[in-house]
C-alpha cells in the first residue's frame, strides 16, 4: 500500500530550494543555517547509507536533526530568535530495559529543544513526562507494519487511498479505511471495531460504515494474510459543497479527508492518537522519536545495542535493519514535504 521513493529526488527537491529558500528562510541568518543544515543532512545520510546497523542509527539521527534546523529556518510561525533550536527536546531512559520498553519523554511545550520546537511548527503533540515506550511509537510508522516488536495488541497507522474517495450521488465523505487488524476483524462484531478505533478519533467519528445482516456489522473486506478494510462515510463539514445540488465536489472530498489523515510518502494514514495526547503523532516526530533512541543505544551502549542488532540472537535485528534502510529512503521525502507544510 506503499512504496519506496527513490531518496534522490527528494533531495533533488531540497537542493533546489537552497538557491531561495522558502518562506521566513529568505532572511539573511535563517538563509545561511536552511543551506548549511541541508548540505549537512544530506551529507549525513549518505554516509548512514554506506555503514552497517552499528552505527547508522547515530549518523541518520544527526541527519534528522540537522534537516530540522532547516525546518524552523523556513517556517513561518516562528518569528524572530524563535527559529532558533537549543538541546534535543527529548530524553530516554531504560536502556536496561527489554528493547521495545524503553521509556521515552519528552521536554514541555513552548521549550527550544529541537523535537518540541519541530513538533510545534508541524502541530504534532508533545508529552512530557508521560511515559511512552519505544514499541508505542515504533508502531506508527507504516514501515513498521509487518515487524512487531511484540506479540502484545498493536495500533498501527490504517491507510486509506484519496484517490479512491466515492464520487457518488451523496454528501458524504466514503472511502475505505485499510489495515484493520486481525484481531478486530476475526471478532466481527460492532462493540469491538467502535473499542478499537476509541485509539483513532477521527475514524471513530464516522457517520457510517458498509455492513451487512440484521446487526449491522462490519462488511470488512478481508485480507488473504489476516486483516481487512471497511469502507467508511463522514458527513461533510456543514457549507461546504460547490458541486451539483450543493454536494461536495471530489476535491473537497478529498480535502476533507486530509485534515483527518497526515501524509507519509504519497499515501495517508489514520494515525493513533497515544496516552493524554489531544491529537496524532506527525510521521516525521515518530521517526524523530524512534532514531533518536537508537542512536543513544548505540552511541552510550555500544555493547546492549550490538545485542539487540545480532542476527544470530536477537529477534529484534533484522526489524531493526529494515527500519534504517527505511529511513534512508523515506526521511529525506518527509523533510522536503515537512519544509513545503510550514512554508505555507
């Protein structure tokens, strides 16, 4: 349901901007830091693109957070010193922990450490000193679909298709919302789709979904390898409909659904929304979160981290292998679509 993007062009994409760069980092001391954090990110990761697992987590982190500097640079609701990142923002405790029970919080809102400052420009939730484990925020990255940490019940990102939004003779917004997982839809029932998606707020405040009998329930449609889909309705936001008999064109349709859903490489997902946290995680804060955890592992505790990436012992390697190919490709799209979201 997603593809990889060859990282290239994404760069191609930020290179470009280097020459006038977008919104506030047209300014003569946030033009020199956008260009020069750039050229930095992408240095980084090419360089965490040619090392093994031992140490790429450190050098794609630093890439990261480097590519974040260039964010605020750019962004147009930080005035003043405000671009301006101090510290990381976010700390993690536990190493002695089993890999997915590291603890991780981060600093209070309106701070200038760079995961609070970034979150705040891309309206992504802190949490403080509430407790998150790393397997809570591993989970929300859609590349992490297909490698669990645990067997515990997960609360991944449900994809839906904008492309595919029912252009029907209706006022509602109707698409189908994917990766439901197995779990809910082997039990069948409505009490327990209405119990999983109390995680997904905004599916939950759906107008309808199909089903089928006297019961009405889920009419999933369901997946060879476990799982399955529903297609779902929303009303439309009142007044909006500039089309025949005053219904919503395709376009608002579809503009309507992304308010609900945050972008992750050409697709959207419905994310979760973790703990006290009034709304979801951004995709990109979620890498944030995962990589600035394996980096500390890796550059504070050498030895546990060479454990947890042995591929003769540890369940956990090869999952964790993926990832960092992963954010190789992916990362270097969710900077250049983050620099045009708050450019705007």
């Amino acid at each position: 349901m997603y593809s990889d993007f060859d990282a290239d062009e994404a760069w191609e994409r930020l290179r470009a901007s280097r020459s006038n760069p977008p919104a506030r980092a047209s300014s003569a001391s946030r033009r020199k830091t956008y260009t020069a954090a750039l050229e930095q990110a992408q240095q980084l990761f090419r360089a965490a693109a040619v090392v093994g697992p031992a140490t790429s987590p450190i050098l794609a982190f630093y890439g990261l957070s480097q590519a974040g500097r260039a964010i605020t640079a750019a962004a147009w609701s930080l005035k003043a010193e405000d671009w301006r990142l101090d510290a990381h923002g976010i700390k993690t405790t536990g190493f002695g922990l089993s890999f997915p029970d590291i603890e991780i919080r981060t600093d209070p809102p309106g701070t200038q450490g760079s995961f609070v400052k970034v979150s705040e420009v891309l309206d992504s939730p802190v949490w403080e000193k509430d407790l998150l484990r790393l397997e809570d925020v591993w989970d929300l990255l859609p590349t992490n679909l297909r490698y669990p940490l645990t067997a515990r019940d997960r609360f991944t990102p449900l994809y839906t298709d904008e492309g595919s939004v029912d252009e029907g003779d209706h006022s509602l917004l109707s698409v189908f919302v994917c990766n439901i997982p197995d779990r809910v839809v082997k039990a069948d029932t409505r009490e327990a789709l209405a119990d999983f998606l109390t995680a997904y707020p905004a599916v939950a405040q759906h107008e309808s979904y199909s089903n089928v009998g006297e019961a009405a329930l889920p009419n999933y449609v369901r997946y060879d390898h476990g799982g399955g889909q529903l297609a779902t309705n929303w009303l439309m936001p009142e007044g909006v409909g500039t089309g025949f008999n005053g219904m919503a064109t395709m376009a608002e349709r579809q503009a309507h659904l992304r308010t609900m859903t945050r972008g992750y490489v050409g697709g959207r997902y419905f994310l979760p929304v973790l703990g006290s946290m009034k709304r979801d995680l951004h995709p990109l804060m979620a890498w944030w979160a995962v990589l600035y955890t394996l980096s500390m592992l890796a550059r504070y505790e050498p030895a546990v981290w060479g454990k947890h990436i042995n591929v003769d012992s540890s369940p956990h390697a090869v999952p964790i292998e993926r990832l960092l190919e992963r954010a190789i490709n992916h990362l270097p799209v969710l900077i250049a679509d983050a620099i045009t979201e708050v450019s705007n």
